[in-house]
C-alpha cells in the first residue's frame, strides 16, 4: 500500500490509543474484525466511508481527524478535550524559542485576534 494508506492507519492507530481502547475493543464497538482493524493500523487494507463512520463514531471523533495526520486528536468530550487543549498549548510553546522576535510578534497579533474576535 502507498504512504497515504501507512499514515492513514498510523493515525487510526494513534486516535485508538489516545482513546485508551484496544483493538478488541474497538473491533467491539464497531463491528468489524480484530485483524481487519490491525489491517488497517498496518496500513494493508483500506477502509470504506462506512468503516471510516463507524470508526470515528466509536473514537468519538470527526472522520476527516483521521486525515489530520500531524494534528491533535479532538475528542468530543470534556475531559479529553481538556488534554487536547493542553496537547494544542505545549505543541504551539514548543515552537516559540526557535522563532524570531517578528515570527514570534505575527504569532501574538494572530492570538489577540482570534481570541478578541471569538
């Protein structure tokens, strides 16, 4: 399978396990087999736009989360959301020390902005 399908079951991957869920489990929850979900993970099968839906109602996600594949995982609920946050805050503190005094002045303008704006 190409690098799309790798990055696509890594991201499977990486939601289930932030979710805390097994493959038991989550082959559980959404009707498909312990080893086509391993299938997936390994990036050796592609899932239709019914197995994406029953993926992402089962890891409480949005299915284009698992096209995100640089991205937090974003649960809907409150208390992984809360983590989220904090995943969102450590990634975007982790960049500012490398960033130049104008990058750095672009991203607070941006802040004030979204945040005056919302």
């Amino acid at each position: 399978m190409d690098n799309i399908g790798k990055q696509l079951g890594k991201r499977i991957k990486l939601i289930r396990k932030v979710a805390k869920l097994t493959q038991e489990i989550l082959a559980e929850k959404t009707g498909l087999s312990v080893e086509y979900i391993s299938r997936l993970e390994r990036g050796m099968s592609q899932p239709s736009f019914k197995t994406f839906e029953a993926l992402a109602k089962a890891l409480n996600v949005n299915a284009k989360d698992f096209f995100d594949f640089n991205g937090p995982v974003l649960f809907h609920d409150r208390k992984k959301e809360a983590k989220q946050k904090k995943e969102y805050i450590d990634a975007i503190s982790s960049s500012l020390p490398d960033m130049e005094i104008r990058e750095l002045t672009a991203v607070y303008n941006v802040v004030k902005g979204l945040k005056d704006k919302f």
